[in-house]
C-alpha cells in the first residue's frame, strides 16, 4: 500500500516547483516494474472415459464343455473387450432356444443338435456363429449288478461290435430315466440302433438331469443317461456305466458352439467377435493353467449342480470326454477336410438323423444358419 502513496507526493511535489518557476527535472522518476502475472500450473492432460461395458444377455447351460465362458469371465477376458454377461442358466437348449425366440436373451452356448433339429423354426431368427468344442461324455448307466457293462461282454471275448449289441439289447422293456432334449435322445436312439430297437422296446422317464438322477438312486428307472455332472454323481454313489460316448461314438457326441440371434448378429458383429475371442483366450488359458482354469470350471459346476467333482477329476474328463480345441485346432479339426471331426459331415449326418425321425428342411439353408467356417479366422484371439 506504500508505493502508490510515495508516487502521489512526487507528482505533487512536482506540480509545486512548476507553479514556482523551477525547471522541470530533466531525470524521470524512478517507477517499480509491475509484478509479473501469477502462471497457473500446466493442466494435466485430460483422461478419456472409460467407455461402458456393453451387457449381453447370455444363456448358457451347467455343464464342463461351457466351463471357458466362466473362466473368461473370472480372468477379465470379456471385460478387456468391453462386454459384461448378464447370464441366465439352463438345463438343456429348447427353453434357451425358446428364450432367444422370445426375445429376453441375445446370444447362448449350447450343442449344435439341438440347433439343427430346431432349425426348420428358427430359420430366420437364429445363427449358429461358432463350433469350438466337442462332448463324448455321454453315457448309459445301472446299478451295479444289475446288468453286464460294455467291459464286461469285451472281457468274454466279444469283439467291439457284439459288445455294443449285447450291451445294447439289455434295454429291450426296461425303463430309462433320461433329461428331455435333442441333445440326449440321439445317445438312446445310437444306443437301440445296436440292438435293433426302437424308441417303443423302451419307456422314457423325462426328468431334468438333478431330479432325474436323485430318482434313479432312489430305484426309479432300471438305466440311467445324462452328462458328466450327474454321471460323475452316480459313479460316486456306485453306479455303473454300461454304455459310454466314447464306446458308441456317432450320435453319442455333440459339437457345441454360440447361439446368437439374428438380429443382434446385424446389429452387433464387434460384440459377438469379442465374445468369441475372450472364448479362446480362455481355452489358451486352461490348457497354460489347468490347476488354475480347470478349478475355476470345477467350482463353478459344483455350484451349479452339486456334483462334488474335483480339479483331477475335472482333468480326468478334459482328457477324452469334453475337448477344448484352441483357436487354430478348431480349423484343423472342424474346418479340414478328412478330419474325424469335419463339420461338413457332421451337420450331414445330424440333418439326416433328423430328417429320418420326420423333420423337414424344405426351405432351410443350415449353412447359412451355421456360418462357423466362415467366421472362425475373424475370432482369433
């Protein structure tokens, strides 16, 4: 405050000696520079917004061979490409087809049987964008000594294809406890092709695969067949395994894939490419970490059904049983021509099982429903 004050008295002063007559002074006044002006610190550069995930609505089914889509939820592979599931479970695929139709889910995991045996209602509605695992874990089961297993006919000198007949034939009149579904009714039908039966030599109890498998412990049902979780139940409780996917081959194993619906597919191609690559991701993942990956599928199946299994068992099935081909497997497997695998002869032969049980394809173009081959490189990861 004194500054402007001294510089008032000088001015004065000097006003005062020109009304007297002095001459003026001939040195200016020394005058203060300004203070230099406050800088502001630099702004720090601002940081773009994390953008939201996008939700998907995601059907997906409580069995191993769907056990990656955990794993790459737990691991953030989803989440690095921008995408949270809001999942919704189910015991087998026509009530998530159904679900998809219906409009509350978007995109599903599920077998590539039920798919092509729906395929004559869904034709406009749904695709099949993905095939990346393979399932051989079926199996018919009885109680122990109830019936001779396919080992035990092999070890009385029957060759392979008696040992199915024979094994086979025990079904003739007797009950069998089985979940409803496309996926398992083919395992019957290869089942009684063996033996030359039909579906009419035998009665079906259709019970969901929990339900249906307290009940045969209980004594209903002379056989049992589902997947692994409620086999690895039984196997732990004594029950035996007469016939396995691996031992029937044909229509005792499944592909499995992504669902998705058509419209979604349209609208939203870098979300469904996202999904897949987080799949493959995860499947690099468990076959780099399988104490790591394979308990993160343990735990989650032991959630969903109660099943007990533990992470050597879970290496046990991922030996032969649910197979997890990695991104360039896939082609090798699926995609090249003479592969036991080959998806082209596969969707032949599950189209002609269909078509010989009455259901018509007239008008539907299934490679167009299943453009797998087609978007496979699009999902490396």
């Amino acid at each position: 405050m004194r500054r402007p004050f001294l510089i008032a008295l000088l001015v004065v002063g000097a006003l005062l000696l020109v009304a007297c007559g002095a001459p003026a002074a001939t040195e200016p006044a020394e005058v203060a520079p300004p203070a230099p002006e406050a800088t502001a610190a630099p702004a720090e550069p601002a940081q773009p917004a994390q953008p939201e995930p996008v939700t998907v609505r995601f059907g997906n089914m409580p069995y191993l061979d769907y056990g990656p889509w955990i794993v790459a939820e737990k691991q953030g592979y989803l989440a690095d490409e921008g995408i949270q599931l809001d999942t919704t479970m189910f015991e087998v695929e026509q009530p998530l087809i159904e679900a998809m139709l219906g409009g509350s889910i978007d995109v599903a995991a599920g077998a590539d049987s039920p798919f092509i045996l729906l395929a004559p209602q869904t034709k406009d509605a749904l695709k099949m964008v993905s095939i990346h695992s393979l399932f051989t874990g079926y199996s018919v089961m009885a109680r122990p000594g109830e019936f001779k297993t396919y080992d035990d006919f092999v070890a009385e000198g029957m060759s392979h294809a008696e040992a199915l007949a024979a094994a086979s034939k025990q079904l003739e009149g007797k009950t069998i406890i089985l979940p409803g579904g496309a996926s398992f009714y083919p395992v019957l039908d290869t089942v009684l092709n063996y033996a030359g039966l039909t579906r009419d030599d035998v009665t079906i109890i259709d019970m969901d695969p929990v339900e249906g498998a307290a009940a045969f412990l209980q004594g209903t049902g002379d056989f049992y067949s589902d997947g692994l979780p409620q086999r690895f139940r039984l196997e732990q409780e004594g029950m035996v395994n007469v016939l396995t996917g691996v031992q029937l081959g044909g229509g005792a194993m499944d592909t499995a894939g992504l669902y998705v619906t058509s419209d979604y597919f349209a609208e939203n191609p870098e979300v469904v490419t996202g999904i897949m690559r987080a799949w493959y991701r995860a499947v690099d993942y468990i076959k780099a970490n399988p104490d790591d990956g394979i308990a993160i599928m343990i735990d989650w199946i032991n959630e969903q059904s109660g099943a007990g299994m533990t992470v050597e068992d879970g290496k046990r099935f991922l030996t032969d049983l649910v197979l997890f081909p990695t991104h360039p497997e896939v082609g090798e497997w699926f995609f090249t021509e003479g592969s036991q695998y080959y998806w082209p002869d596969r969707l032949a032969a599950v189209k002609a099982y269909n078509e010989a049980g009455g259901t018509d394809y007239t008008g539907v173009d299934l490679n167009a429903m299943i453009p797998a081959e087609e978007l496979w490189p699009q999902f490396a990861p």
